[in-house]
C-alpha cells in the first residue's frame, strides 16, 4: 500500500483538510460526555452551581464564615466582595436580584477569573461545612457530639452538646467569634483535616446545600439558576453535536473526492501502462488478471482510501483523548480501560493472523474465476458445438466454489469481533458501574464523573473497533495494492530511444531485415534465425510457410510488439530501434489474423485508421476492400452498428471491414496478416487486384497460407521453422524450392499452378 502512497500527491490539500476537520469532530465528540457529566453533577446534584463562591451573600452569613477563616484567608475573601447597603449607589440595582437587600447588608461578588474563583473554592466552601454543621447540631443538640466528631471538633475540645440550652444560632456564632485565636485555628485545623480527603470537587458539591439555602434566604429564584444552567449546557452540546455531524459530511465528501479521484487517477495510469506494454509484458499478465486489477482490486483501494481517512485519523485521537479523559475523571479506575485496551487488541492481533493469509489467495482465485467465465463466454459456440457445457459449468462451479469457501471462511472469522465487541462494551459498562457505585459511595468521585468515564470507555473500545475494521480491510486492499503497483512499477522492455531519429523521406516504405534472429524470452530456442530481406515500395512481399514457421512473428517484430534478438530491422533506412513507437507505427497500416472490430458504427471503426478522413475516403477504401456490397445492403450504410468484437457480423465482413480500416489510413506499409481467410476465392482474387490499384504506392506484406493468395505477388518468402528456405516470384520458387513446390502441390494441381 505504501507503494501507491505518491499517487496521493494531488489530493494533499483535501486529506489535510479531512484531519482537521476530523481532530474537530473528535474534540467535540470528546466534549460531550463532559457537558453531560456537568449537567449530572453542577445541574441536577448541585443545583446549577458550578463552585462553592456564591455571587452573593448576607453580611451576618458572611461574618459566621470568617470566623473559621484565617486573616489570611479573610482579606483574600472580603477584597473579592463588595459590601453593598442602602447607602451604596448600586443600591436599587441589586434590590431586584436581591430581596433580602432591604432588610440587611449584602455582600456582592466582584468579576473576578477562573484560577480566582479556584482559589477562594476551598476557602468558602469548607467554611461554608463548618457553619452549616454547626448550624445542624444548634438544631438537634442530640447530634451534637456525633456531628462534631464528623467535623474534628472532638480533637479541639470543642463540644456544642455542653453548651447551655436555648442558644440561638447568633449566640452560638458570637461566642465562636470571642474563642481565643488558638483554639479557633485548632477547630480550622480539624475541620480541613477531615473535608481535605474529599478534595477540592467533592467540597465544592457538599457545599451547595448551604449555599443554596443562602440563595433562598436572599430571595434569590434557586429553580431558575438550575434550569438556565441545564438549558446552557445542553444547547452547548446540541451545538457540539451539529459541529460533529458538520465534520463528518464534511469528511465524507472529501474522503469520498479522495478515493475516487485517486481510484479514477489509477485505472487511468494501469490503462495508460497496458497500452504501453509490450507482448512480452502480455505475456506477464493475462488478460483476465489486468481485467481484476482495474477493476476489483482498484475498488478495494478506493474502500480503503475512505475508511483510512475517516478511521486511521479520526480513531486514534478518539481512543487517546479518550484514555487521558477517563483518567482524569477517575485514576482508581484505569485498571478498567487497561484490561479492555489489552481484550481488545489481543482480539484484533488473533484475527488479523488468521485471515490475512486468506486475503492474499482471494485476489488470485478472482482472476481465476473471471478467466474461467471469460473463456466461457467468449467460446461459447464451441463450448456448445462440443456438448461441453457440463463440464464448464464444472469448471466454473470449482472456481467459484474455492472462492466462495474462501470467502466464507474470512467472513467467518471477522464476524466473531462483533459479539466478542459487544460482550467486551456490556462487561465494562458492568464493571465500571460496580467499581463506580462503591467510589461514588466512599465520596471518592461524583456520579456525573462515573457516567463520563463510562462513556470514554465506550469511546475507546468503539475506537479500537474501528482501528479493527481497518486492519481487516488493510490486509486485502494491500494485496491490490500490490497487484496494481506490480503493473504501474513493470517496464516494458521495449521503449523509445532518448535521442530518436527522425525518418528519412527519399524511400517511404522500404522496409530491410539484416540477419535477424529472434528468441521469445526465456525460450531455449530461436524462433527465427539469420532472415534478411528487402520489402520495397509498389511491391507485395508474401511470407508462406507451414503453421509456426515464424511468418506472424515476422509481423510482431516489424511493429516492435517484440524486439530482435539480433540483427537489425530498418525501415526508410533507419533501425526501428533508433525512432519512436508512434513514428514507426504511424507508418504501418495492420490486418490481424485475429480481425477485431470495435463497438460502434461501420464508420467509426474505420476512421480508427485516420480520424480526419471524409466520406469519399471511407468508400474508396471500402469498395478496395470489396466491403461496400455489404455496407450498401444495410439500411444506415455507414452508420450501422457495430457489436463489440463484430460478432453481428460474419467473418468474411469482418475482415473486409478491417482491411478497409487499415486502407483508409493510406500506410506506406501495409501488413496484411492471414486476413484473407475467411474470403471466398472470388473475393479473395477481386481484394488482392484492387489493392495492387490501390496500394500502389505502399509497400505490401502479405502473411498467408493459401498459395493461390501469393502467387501474384512479386516477391514471395518461404519459410520452414524459422528459417528462410526461398525467395523470388512463383515461378522461380516452383523451380527452385522444395518446400514451396510441397505446399503448392498440397493446394492446388499443376494445370491450376502453371
């Protein structure tokens, strides 16, 4: 997979884009369960109270607080209030908030910053214990000595069961105010010794019963504080979950550009190669194979594109945000997250051993199953002529049985994660809940922070499930990915020189083999050997010869669909090595033996030789290549559709059709390979007295096996295992070689030779 990364290049901008926008999702996501544990724990528990410094408070409240305060503590306090009376100018503006105002001094809050608010948290709100457990033990003196040792007061001496009955609350306090200093640093000290073990969080929500009672006692709306702080929230989350489904379409379109810009960029550039290659890369890759890779195996990449960007980014921030979240809600259950990190990857490591393997032999037996169905398809009529059709559909049932059974077996073992997945997600949320309750119980975390840290660990098993996913896809798109770089990164051994020549223009179309040899690589043996001729312009040159005597690899090294060996091929002069595919190529018009037709109308294959030509040039040729009586006989002439291969014609139309593509090109050269075939000899004789009308002026190869086809032509090349046995016209070979005497004999009587 790392191979194609560089193709990636292009899409730089869009996939940076996607992890921004994916670290904002993730950071929202992460958010949310902490709003949700506010509105448990600051909306419901303490009342939309946030922290234990009110924004207000009586004179007279204000004093019992300062008594348990050290000067210190007293002075940071007083300067972050106001005192506000009848007299103060903002009088008639707090009246309204305040009620109580009217009756007594209050103290306002001045605006003062967060690390301010920290620091005063634990001051007010232990002070705000102590008042408030007193107050209780002036209420129920029979609790008294319980309720003092709950606050430490044991350990100073300090007793409110000993005081005189029918104290009141001031009473109480003005005696406290009147202790000695030391004893009341004693009774401070006790009482932060024992709210100390709480912490800063758990002082702060023990603390809002008090204030709020303070609320109350000012006339202030306590319900209206809790609902306005739980709309606040839960609009900021709404807001956070529109931000996070934002991203995601956002990333789902971008992903999606990615992958199929880079899926389109890629079957272009394996296109664009295969053109390129030569019959020895052909040779390399079977049809059906390259069919695989430009298709199935660039759309396992393009699956996998989306999902690495959506999963590779988005996953990991969410598992490690996840992580540092849940330990800072709660340390004494991390134990929980390590056990279901160590499940979960184990899991992930079992399963991807297994199957990885399996996805490598998948990929091969497609190419397997669609050559199998590409045989069939395309040999249909003989499957049928035979009676074969039991024994392909064996044949096909086989390959799609290995494939199925391959199959089955991945899916079989991927799909255990789920189950295993949920099972983890129901046993930790089990877990947490059972640790959780016994911590919540002891003070040690509050109950908003336990149902947070349940939803971090939700969020980190979903996020190593996903990480899952993605070691499931990578194995088998890897395997694409390496199919399809295997063709990308194969050269073809035939490429155009650096420095080309240019053709020279005094002999168009001469054509010279030196001693050329050839030998189809890795061979043992040559197929040709030590052939040299010269093929002239206005002149047919015909090659006969028995089945595999060389005469189509003669053709394949003419167009450098192969390469020599040794020798040299020169064309106009120049050694075809030494100019450009597209140069040689433009000067060669070719008739395969195999005649293919393209998908379209009669027009549009022949202007497959010249795009430019008019309509006057695609009769010529066509009434050259004794088409026309066909084409005239159809009712769109020209315009007639063509099926793909031609199958919606016959044989002997189809050749004529792709005789009449090669004319319209009007080649210097003109290779016609075997094509005469499937022609009745009267077409044949009336095809090969037009070309020599035609074609004056093109150098002319004819490849055949038929000897009444070469006859006429002035030069003829007989060839016997790769190896030229005779040159000259016919009546010279009758004369002075045995092979062509053989085969002419074979064909044809004397009187019809003579």
């Amino acid at each position: 997979m790392i191979k194609l990364t560089k193709y990636l290049k292009p899409f730089t901008f869009f996939i940076i884009l996607s992890i921004i926008l994916l670290f904002a999702q993730a950071m929202a996501d992460l958010t949310l369960p902490d709003y949700m544990s506010n509105i448990v724990n600051n909306g419901i528990q303490q009342g939309g109270l946030v922290n234990a410094v009110p924004e207000a408070i009586r004179q007279s409240q204000m004093d019992k607080l300062t008594i348990f305060m050290s000067s210190e503590e007293k002075a940071a306090v007083l300067k972050d209030y106001s005192l506000i009376d009848k007299a103060s100018s903002d009088y008639s503006k707090f009246l309204h908030d305040y009620p109580q105002l009217e009756k007594e001094s209050v103290y306002v809050l001045n605006k003062i910053n967060t690390s301010e608010t920290n620091k005063l948290n634990p001051i007010i709100g232990k002070s705000f214990l102590v008042v408030s457990g007193i107050e209780q033990m002036i209420k129920d003196p029979s609790k008294a000595s319980a309720a003092g040792a709950k606050l430490g007061f044991d350990k100073t001496g300090f007793d409110l069961s000993k005081m005189p009955a029918g104290m009141t609350s001031g009473q109480v306090f003005a005696m406290l105010a009147k202790l000695p200093a030391e004893q009341l640093s004693k009774i401070k000290t006790a009482a932060d010794q024992q709210f100390d073990v709480l912490g800063n969080k758990m002082i702060t929500q023990s603390a809002v019963g008090p204030i709020k009672a303070e609320y109350a006692a000012l006339g202030m709306n306590t319900g209206k504080i809790q609902s306005s702080y739980i709309l606040h929230t839960g609009l900021l989350m709404l807001l956070l979950s529109l931000l996070s489904a934002a991203c995601t379409i956002a990333v789902g379109y971008f992903s999606a550009r990615v992958a199929a810009g880079l899926s389109k960029n890629l079957r272009r550039m394996v296109f664009t190669k295969v053109e390129d290659f030569s019959n020895t890369e052909f040779d390399k890759f079977s049809t059906a194979s390259l069919i695989t890779r430009s298709t199935n195996d660039i759309t396992q990449i393009q699956m996998l594109i989306i999902i690495l960007i959506r999963i590779v980014c988005y996953a990991p921030i969410m598992a490690v945000g996840g992580i540092i979240r849940a330990l800072a809600k709660s340390t004494s259950m991390s134990w929980i997250i390590a056990v279901a990190v160590i499940v979960i990857i184990s899991l992930i490591l079992i399963v991807f051993s297994i199957s990885m393997p399996r996805f490598r032999i998948v990929q091969k037996l497609i190419d397997r199953l669609s050559l199998v169905t590409r045989e069939n398809l395309s040999g249909m009529m003989v499957v049928r002529a035979f009676n074969m059709q039991k024994f392909e559909e064996n044949r096909f049932d086989k390959a799609n049985i290995d494939l199925t059974k391959t199959s089955l077996f991945i899916n079989r073992v991927m799909v255990t994660m789920m189950p295993i997945m949920m099972l983890v997600m129901n046993g930790i949320s089990l877990l947490i809940i059972w640790v959780g309750a016994h911590q919540v119980s002891i003070s040690h975390i509050q109950v908003g922070d336990m149902m947070a840290f349940m939803q971090y660990a939700m969020l980190i098993i979903i996020s190593f499930l996903m990480i899952s996913f993605m070691f499931i896809m990578v194995p088998r798109a890897s395997v694409s990915a390496g199919r399809i770089a295997e063709v990308l990164e194969t050269d073809s051994v035939i490429k155009d020189p650096e420095n080309a020549k240019p053709f020279g223009s005094s002999t168009n179309g001469l054509l010279e083999f030196k001693n050329v040899s050839f030998r189809y690589p890795e061979a043992d043996e040559d197929v040709l050997n030590d052939i040299s001729f010269t093929a002239k312009q206005g002149r047919t040159t015909a090659f006969i010869g028995s089945t595999g005597s060389g005469k189509s690899t003669i053709v394949n090294l003419i167009l450098r669909f192969y390469d020599v060996t040794e020798g040299s091929i020169l064309v106009d002069g120049v050694n075809i090595r030494d100019v450009k595919q597209h140069d040689l190529r433009g000067k060669i018009g070719y008739v395969p033996q195999q005649s293919i037709l393209f998908s379209g109308t009669i027009e549009s294959n022949l202007k497959y030789g010249d795009e430019s030509a008019s309509q006057m040039q695609l009769i010529s040729a066509a009434q050259a290549a004794q088409a026309m009586e066909f084409i005239s006989e159809k009712p769109e002439g020209f315009n007639s559709d063509i099926s793909q291969g031609g199958k919606n014609v016959s044989g002997g139309q189809n050749q004529r059709l792709s005789i009449a593509r090669a004319l319209v090109k009007n080649p210097e050269i003109l290779i016609l390979d075997d094509c005469f075939s499937a022609l009745d000899f009267k077409t044949d004789k009336a095809l090969r007295r037009a070309l020599k009308g035609y074609a004056a002026k093109s150098t002319i190869l004819v490849i055949a096996q038929r000897v009444g086809t070469v006859m006429t032509a002035e030069q003829i090349i007989v060839l016997d295992e790769g190896k030229i046995k005779g040159i000259g016209t016919h009546k010279e070979l009758m004369a002075s070689c045995g092979t062509y005497r053989e085969i002419a004999l074979s064909q044809l009587s004397e009187e019809e030779l003579a």
